[in-house]
C-alpha cells in the first residue's frame, strides 16, 4: 500500500512519533511462515525497477536472514553498513546460541 502511494502521490514525510493506535489483539497475522517471503519476493519483483542499489542488497540480506543462509562472504560483500550489522549480528548470534537466548529473555 505505502509504495503506491508513494509513486502515485510522491516521497513521504516521517514522523517521529505514531499518530494512530490500533488494537491488533483480536486479529490473526496473515503474513507468516513461507507465504510472507512469497509476498515479499512478489512485491521486490513488481517494485524493483524502482529501487536504489542499497534497497536491493537489503531485500538480499533479508531473504539470507529469513532462510538462516548468511555467510561471512556476503556480510564482506555488502557495501551498506546497516546491512553489515544486520549480517553481523546473525552470524555471532549463530555463533554463540546461549549469548541469543540470554539476549532474548
């Protein structure tokens, strides 16, 4: 929904603060599971000729960080740092599994 607003209206403004809340509690998430990478591939291949390089290399690392395939050459391919991070810490987290469960208490 964003991106169609945004090609059809123009850039966005952020702001700093929620100006709506909305009670999800009683609703059941449609996006999970492998049917949430497939509508994320199917909005990348309909929208990605309108992406930055940058976009591009963090559909990339979403898709490694959602299928558990990071690897240490991909995080020193990357040239964004925010997607370097991201990498990063799956890797360590990987590394150490009783540091993520101590973090994620």
């Amino acid at each position: 929904m964003w991106t169609r607003l945004i090609i059809k209206y123009g850039p966005a403004l952020r702001v700093g603060s929620p100006t709506i809340c909305i009670d999800k509690s009683h609703a059941k998430r449609i996006t999970t599971g492998s049917k949430k990478m497939q509508g994320y591939q199917m909005w990348y291949e309909k929208y990605k000729n309108l992406m930055q390089p940058r976009h591009h290399e963090a559909f990339q690392v979403m898709t490694a960080l959602s299928s558990g395939t990071a690897s240490f050459s991909q995080l020193v391919r990357c040239k964004y740092l925010h997607n370097k991070l991201r990498i990063a810490k799956f890797l360590i987290l990987k590394l150490f599994p009783s540091r993520a469960r101590a973090m994620y208490r």
